[in-house]
C-alpha cells in the first residue's frame, strides 16, 4: 500500500457499500484515475476483498456500515464517520458509488467542503421503480434529499444510461449541463474471450444475485416448460442467496438444484468458465437495471442474450441484433424465446458474434478507463479548494 504521506497526488476517495463491489464494477474507472495522475482511496465495508484492493496499490478505509440498513441511529453513525474521515484526508474528489452512498457520502462532503463530488448513479433501484405503496413513500423522502445533495456546483451525476439521466432530470434532481454517461462498469475484452460453443445439451445461464427482481423464479419456470416440451434445456444458476428483502432462500436454491436439468452453481469466481459452458445468457429482470455488467460479460464471450426488454438492459441486448427482449415478467414469453435459441445454432452463433463486435466498442474497460481518465482531468481542472465553491445550484428552469 502506498504511504499517503508521500504521495504528492490528488486524492480521489470512492465510497462503495461493499467491497466486492468495487472489486467488481469500478476496476476500470479507478485505474482512468490513475491514468489523470490521482492517488486512489476506498472507503467501503470489508469483506473477502480488502487485500485484492490494498494490493492494487489502493488506500483502503474501512467502514462498518449495512448497505440495506435504514436505521437512523446508523446513519448517523455512518455520517459522522465519513464527516471525519473526508476533514482528516482532504481528497479533491469524492466518488459516491450507487443512491445510498450518493445520499450519505454527498452530504458528508458538504459538512466536510469537499471542492469536488462524483454521484455515480449505477441504476435507479427500488426506489424509483417499484409501484408499490412503500416506494412511493420512499420517493417522497429521497428525491428532495438527492436535490439536495446533488443540485450543486461541483457535483457532477455519472449515468450509465441515457433513459436514468433524464428521469433524474424530469424530476428535477439534477441539471442537464451537471451530467455525464460513461456506459457502465467496462468489460476486460482481452481476458473475457469467444470460444466455440460447448458440446452437449443447449445450456442457458443466469449471474447475478438470486433475487425476486432478477426474476430468476420465471427463468426457472420457463426452463421447466421448455423441457416439458421435450426439449433438453439446461439452466446454470450462478449466485448466491443474500440479505435483499427480494432474495430467494438458500431451502429455494436447494430445492432448484434438485429439479431434472437446473444447476444452481453458488458464488462462482471464473466467469468466463460460466459463459463457456452456456450457449445463451439470460437475464429476466422485472425491474430496470442500470448498465448489467453479467450481460456485458456475456457479450463478451461471444454469447446471444434473452432479456427482458427494459431501460439499462437494452443498452447491452439488443433486439434482433444480439438479443431477444421479451416483456418483464411475461414467462411465456422468455419460454419461447429461450425455445427459438434452442433450436437454432445458425441464430445463437450469428447474435453472439454481434454481442462481442458491440462490446468492443465503448463498453469495453479501455474504452471507460479512457473516458473516466478525461472526466477527471476536467474536473481537477476545474475543481476548487475554497469552501464557497460549494454553492448550491438554483432550481432548474
């Protein structure tokens, strides 16, 4: 680990709830950081990953926070210490990874005259698309504490997607010149490679965190009626139960792995082994998602996608190119679509080949560590040391 003491640098500090996730979806951005010639911090809860980001040459703080608490008493705690911990380090930017980090982290910073804040908004989550009663509510509270912490000078609102921008737009959060799309978490299309399909039955697969929203439950059915229609579909689970209210149990896992052609593989660490294995991916989510890193894995692999057709998704499969999108929750549908794929090698082979030119492009990890490397230039060049240039934005015309 680097001594900060010696590191002339600009500090750039993440806050991230959990380490995995950073391991996972800001590997890219981080090392653009490096290419502008700052000094990279985590703040985040520590789990199996606090080495693999020390040994990156990473400055790690650790934080005892929940990521689904919403305990006030925690909270404040939370705040408290990442008030102290932001006045003791001075970074000139602060990157707030995802709505609670962005919530806590933004107003940590404004006690703390942070001259710079990033909120990256890496989806809108429940919050913003569950019609339920408790959403609604939640609503209320989040979107004036979002304009609070993000209408401001300084503050810039990272999307992964065009159609989560301009929500936050219309709704009056954010303003349009204050915004930035650098379209997702990047995928390592050297390491992430095509590779001829696996002989055997046709398997699909699904990876991700085995959550009701995913809709893993209806990818369960649909491959169930696939089958009880004679065809030898396989399906490969790749995750593990957790603490989200929607996820599945560990006695449901179970019970999957137990039915005639379903695997559920548990947490899995080579994901291009996965891919690999399966002939198609398959992400069945019933909610929006913000830019899926599974499927841009998939792509690169060389893999066609059935997904459900949604904002966020459909930046990565794209009908009748690389994908079929189907309605959300429509498992008719995704039954059918996971049928035509199926029976069909010329079309998986001919969509795969679409998935991995389209990742090439600009949802590779060059590509993002490349534009996350000009975004933070700009804002160096830009950012300001004084406390008053934390002025708060007027409202949007």
């Amino acid at each position: 680990m680097n001594d900060p003491a010696a590191d002339s640098r600009p500090l750039l500090l993440y806050l991230v709830t959990e380490d995995w996730a950073f391991m996972s979806h800001r590997l890219p951005v981080a090392r653009g950081a490096e290419e502008a010639g700052m000094r990279v911090g985590v703040m985040t809860r520590v789990g199996r990953h606090g080495g693999d980001i020390q040994a990156l040459g990473y400055d790690l703080y650790p934080l005892q926070w929940v990521r689904r608490s919403l305990n006030p008493l925690r909270i404040l705690r939370d705040l408290t210490q990442i008030i102290a911990l932001y006045r003791r380090l001075r970074p000139r930017i602060a990157q707030h990874v995802a709505l609670k980090a962005v919530l806590i982290g933004g107003l940590a910073a404004r006690f703390a005259d942070i001259p710079a804040q990033i909120a990256a908004i890496n989806g809108v989550g429940f919050v913003f698309t569950d019609p339920g009663l408790k959403a609604r509510l939640m609503r209320l509270a989040f979107v004036p504490m979002l304009r609070f912490v993000l209408r401001r000078e300084h503050v810039m609102a990272w999307f992964q997607n065009a159609d989560d921008r301009d929500l936050f737009i219309r709704l009056g959060i954010v303003v349009p010149e204050q915004t930035v799309i650098l379209r997702g978490a990047g995928v390592d299309t050297d390491i992430l490679q095509p590779a001829p399909e696996a002989a055997g039955p046709i398997t699909c697969a699904y990876a991700g965190r085995m959550l009701r929203s995913k809709g893993v439950d209806a990818l369960v059915e649909a491959v169930r009626r696939c089958r009880a229609e004679g065809m030898d579909l396989r399906l490969l689970l790749a995750g593990s139960a957790d603490d989200n209210p929607t996820s599945f149990s560990q006695q449901q896992l179970e019970a999957w792995n137990r039915m005639e052609g379903i695997e559920h593989l548990g947490h899995i660490s080579d994901i291009g082994d996965l891919w690999r294995r399966a002939h198609i991916a398959v992400l069945p989510c019933r909610v929006r998602e913000g830019m899926p890193k599974t499927l841009l894995d998939a792509a690169a692999c060389g893999r066609p996608i059935v997904a459900s057709d949604l904002e966020g998704v459909r930046e990565v499969a794209r009908h009748g190119h690389n994908a079929i999108l189907v309605p959300p929750g429509d498992t008719n549908a995704l039954a059918a679509a996971l049928a035509a794929l199926t029976k069909d090698a010329a079309r998986r082979q001919n969509m795969g080949r679409e998935s991995r030119a389209m990742v090439m492009g600009e949802m590779s990890a060059a590509a993002i560590q490349a534009g996350a490397a000009a975004i933070y230039r700009r804002i160096i060049a830009s950012s300001r040391s004084a406390p008053d240039s934390l002025r708060r934005r007027g409202p949007a015309s």
